[in-house]
C-alpha cells in the first residue's frame, strides 16, 4: 500500500479515539492529513468536539508526528511553536 493510502488508524501516534475523530472530520489516509495540514486539521477536530477539551500534545504534534512517523514529542521546539502559531494557539 502507498504511504499516502495508510489509514490514519496505522499512523504512528493515532490511536483509535483520534482515528475515529479525524475520520469525522474526513480526514482518512496520511495523505488527507498532509493534504490538508496538521494545523487546520487540529482546528476542524477542534470545531468538531467544541465541549471537551483537545490536547495539543496527543492531537497537534500528534499528527505532525504521524507525518513524520515519530513519537510527538520527538518534534522540535520550534515545530512545536509553528504548529502552535498555524493552529491559532498561544
């Protein structure tokens, strides 16, 4: 199967919760998520669940690290900051 086709299920980073809520948003193969971006899809799951709170950490950098097939916090500090000011967080 081609990177891009991977189910966001087999992702690195993305367990079943997560899975299930990127689904929601449409968001089902890695190359939906780099299509799309992992800020914007951050927002989108944001805008979906506006009554619980969303973790930067097991959601943002979760995606960038699912990207990137890296443990989030293997993510640098400066692309912790980018994704932080492209999500509108801070």
């Amino acid at each position: 199967m081609p990177k891009r086709d991977r189910p966001v299920a087999e992702l690195t980073n993305i367990g079943p919760t997560i899975a299930r809520r990127l689904r929601k948003v449409g968001i089902e193969t890695r190359g939906d998520l780099d299509r799309v971006g992992p800020a914007k899809v951050f927002q989108r799951v944001c805008a979906e669940y506006p009554r619980e709170t969303i973790s930067v950490c097991y959601y943002l950098y979760s995606l960038e690290g699912a990207l990137r097939d890296r443990h989030w916090d293997a993510i640098g500090a400066k692309q912790k900051a980018r994704l932080r000011e492209e999500a509108g967080i801070d």
